[in-house]
C-alpha cells in the first residue's frame, strides 16, 4: 500500500495535537507539514504535491473556504483532496460547493475519521494514469504564429471573453478562435459539455450529477461543470472509450 502524503493546517495547537494522535495509528499515512495559518497553508500546496490536506476553516490569514477555491483553480498541481475540519456546520454547504472532500466536525471521532480515510483512500487509488492512444498534432491561431500541440496534451479549453483558454497538463495557452470553428476541426473526443466548455473525453475520470447538471472530473483532479443540455454530445462516445 503506497503512502498517503498530507498536511495538517489548524490555528489551534491541541487540535493539530489531537489529529497527529489520531493519524499515528495508520502506519500509510505520513504528515509532510503542519500550519497554523492559512497564507502559509495556501503556498506550500501550490508548491508541494500532497495527496490529503485536513483543513481549518477559522484561521489567521486566508480563510479554509478561500483556500478551497484557489487550489481548485487551473494549476500544474494536481489538488489534493481536502477535508474542512471545523466545529461549525452551516459551512458545510459552501465546502462541497468548492469540491471539499469531506467535512468533519471537531471534535472529530475516530469512527468519523477512520470513515474518511478509507474514502479516501479508495479515491487516491482509482486516479487514472494518463490515458494510453495515440496522439495527433493539432495546429492553433496565436496572434501572427502557430502553435502545435499534441491532442492528448489538451484537458479542456474554455471560452475567456473573445478568446479560448487551451489548459494542457502542464499549462493554460489563449487563443483567438471561436467554438464553433474549434467544434469543426477538432477529433471527435472533443465534446461541448456547457455553453463556454470543451472536454477531451480520454482525460474524464468521473462524471457525476450536480445541482440537475453534471460535473466531469479531469485527469488532473479538476472538477469541470457541464450542462445536462449538452448531455447527448459526450454520453455515447463517453461509454466508448
């Protein structure tokens, strides 16, 4: 079993005490980091790779929410899963809003926490490798240049004013070109699941429903919105591949 790498980020010192205690007991887990705020919280996981972060949602600095929200932005990090401990409830709607893992409140039981963590480690287990196929170069208007990029290298690529933003596994490119002519050229695993959002279906790991749309979760962790009125374009080639 491969080792769980996370960060504990608490303003209270017994509650990082306590939690170290509790984790102590499974022998896969290995605590890289402790805060106590939460601009020092948000920078080292935009630094580091970790696979858990449990998260206060009542520190100095940057809110748990706010953190939340920021690591869910494009990244070359894939996010961690992130579990909002707090002896609040009525956060619990905004922390799964912005794809909190889980939620648990102080003081937190071991029962509850042994819960989490075999969810989480049976989720940590099925994020895929990068999709095996073959790949083509693809061409795309940058101004007065060119720009080649293989398809498997592409996620997604999403309508930005007048422009579409390209987010490949490494970065996010612009481009001036509109759907509607992306949609005409593209392979057919390139699918409009909303309004402003292509996907390429070979880096989908997960679709589930969400507020009676979707959401589609990426090779990269990234969780994508699309619209239940797009759902005919993605849901047959989708069984496909």
């Amino acid at each position: 079993m491969s080792a769980i790498n996370l960060v504990i980020a608490d303003d209270e010192p017994l509650a990082i005490s306590n939690l170290k205690a509790k984790l102590a007991t499974y022998p896969h887990l290995n605590i890289v980091a402790c805060f106590d705020n939460g601009d020092d919280t948000l920078s080292y996981l935009q630094q580091h790779p970790v696979d858990l972060v449990f998260l206060d949602i009542q520190m100095p600095g940057i809110k748990g929410i706010d953190i939340l929200k920021q690591l869910n932005k494009a990244s070359a990090l894939s996010p961690p899963l992130l579990i909002l401990v707090t002896a609040y409830e009525q956060y619990a709607f905004s922390a799964f809003e912005h794809f909190a893992f889980d939620y648990l409140l102080k003081p937190v039981s071991r029962q509850r926490l042994a819960q989490c963590l075999l969810d989480a480690r049976t989720t940590l287990d099925k994020q895929p490798e990068l999709p095996e196929t073959v790949s083509h170069k693809l061409s795309f208007r940058t101004g007065a240049s060119t720009l080649l990029l293989d398809d498997i290298e592409i996620l997604q690529i999403e309508a930005a004013g007048n422009y579409m933003c390209i987010q490949t596994l490494t970065e996010s490119l612009v481009i001036r070109e509109t759907i509607k002519e992306l949609l005409q050229r593209l392979p057919a695993h390139f699918v409009q699941i909303h309004r402003s959002t292509l996907v390429n279906l070979h880096h989908v790991h997960k679709v589930q429903p969400h507020n009676n749309d979707y959401q589609f979760r990426l090779s990269d962790g990234k969780w994508v919105n699309a619209s239940r009125r797009y759902k005919q374009n993605w849901q047959q080639l989708l069984a496909e591949i």
